[in-house]
C-alpha cells in the first residue's frame, strides 16, 4: 500500500514508518509544501527499480547508438508514420471485433443502416397491416 507523509510526519515517526516499510512491504510517499519529494520504500524494491533502470539506461544506450547520425526530422517522421499506421490497424481491429463503431460511408457502416432501414420498414408495414386487420 502506497501512503503519504509529509517531511515532518516522517521526523516525528522514523521509527514506525521503518517498520511498516520493512515489515508491511508499505510505499510511503514524502510530501514537502504538498509536493512529493521522495520515497521510503523497502531494499527489495528498490533494488528492482535500480535493477530496472540500469536495463533501461542500456536499452537507451544501445538505440541512441543505432540511430546515431541518423536526421532527427526523418526520424520522427518515421515514428509518426509508424504510430498512425498501428493507431489504424488497432482501430480496423477493434471494429471487427464491434469495439468500435464503423466509419460513416464503409462497407460495414452501411450495411448495419439497411439492415436497420429494413428492420424499421418490416416493422412499419407489420404495424400498418395490423392495423388493417383490426378494421
């Protein structure tokens, strides 16, 4: 559990505040003028978010250097293009799944609005042919 303490609550209860990040496995984020400033965290974690950004500050290294001498504006281009590109396949995914709706004017769309039109027109001619035989 993740909890708040300001600078001089942490002062006043070192103690307890230890013992609840040792023993509890609590998080307890320090605030200073309603700011977090830092976090007591237990060894374990803090060697994983270590651990975590060594990986992290590696993985970096590496890109920068594959990419070294490479234009920053081709680049970012690219990056865009490539976002746009998984943002549409998500997008055509997710509406053949019925995630989202179909784009007004597709194939799909404007076979769901006949299928509606023709849904309200059975309906229309049922109701007006009920309405005959009850004359």
């Amino acid at each position: 559990m993740i909890t708040e303490a300001t600078a001089v609550t942490l002062r006043q209860n070192l103690g307890d505040m230890l013992n609840r990040v040792q023993y509890r496995r609590d998080s307890i984020l320090i605030t200073k003028d309603g700011k977090p400033v830092a976090a007591l965290v237990d060894a374990a974690m803090f060697e994983r978010i270590r651990r975590m950004q060594e990986r992290f500050d590696a993985l970096s290294a590496r890109l920068a250097q594959a990419y070294e001498g490479a234009p920053d504006a081709g680049g970012l281009a690219e990056i865009e293009a490539a976002s746009a590109q998984a943002r549409l396949d998500v997008a055509q995914q997710w509406r053949a799944e019925g995630r989202l709706p179909a784009l007004p004017g597709s194939k799909a769309s404007g076979a769901k609005r006949s299928g509606r039109t023709a849904a309200r027109t059975a309906g229309a001619k049922s109701a007006a042919s009920g309405s005959s035989t009850s004359r």
